[in-house]
C-alpha cells in the first residue's frame, strides 16, 4: 500500500487541496469528515487498494496517520494469509 498515492485519493474524497493533508491531523476536525466519508474511504480502500478495512477500527482512528497505519496493517494482514 502506497501511503502517497492514499494520501491523493483521501484529500480528493475529503475534497481538500493537494499536499493538504498531514499525517497528524485530526480526522473529526476536518470539514468533510463525517459518516458518509467514512463508507466512502472503506470502499475507496477496496476499490482502489483491494484492502478491506474493519468499520469499527477505521472508526476508532484519530488522525490521519492512523488511518494510513490500519490500510498498511490491514494489507500486511491480508498478504499474510494469502
């Protein structure tokens, strides 16, 4: 998993300008955050990623480091098994 080529895809879900995003901000201070958001980044990890990420842990993250921690657990998780 790509943290950039993420970062890139979230900031135009998040409808924010390019480069914006930091991985220590906080994700529930962001304008566009809310639950709608939410389903969006789970299919766009998907889609996008192939990554299928926990509701209830994504959920559970503060900034956007986190997110981008649980996409890399989760993809290291899902390689495992394979």
């Amino acid at each position: 998993m790509n943290r950039e080529r993420f970062t890139t895809e979230l900031e135009t879900l998040l409808e924010v300008s390019p480069g914006e995003l930091r991985e220590e901000d906080q994700i529930r201070s962001l304008e566009h955050w809310d639950s709608l958001t939410l389903l969006g980044l789970l299919a766009l990890a998907d889609a996008q990623f192939n990554i299928q990420l926990n509701p209830d842990r994504l959920a559970g993250c503060v900034t956007i480091g986190d997110i981008l921690n649980l996409l890399e657990e989760s993809s290291s998780l899902k390689g495992a098994q394979q």
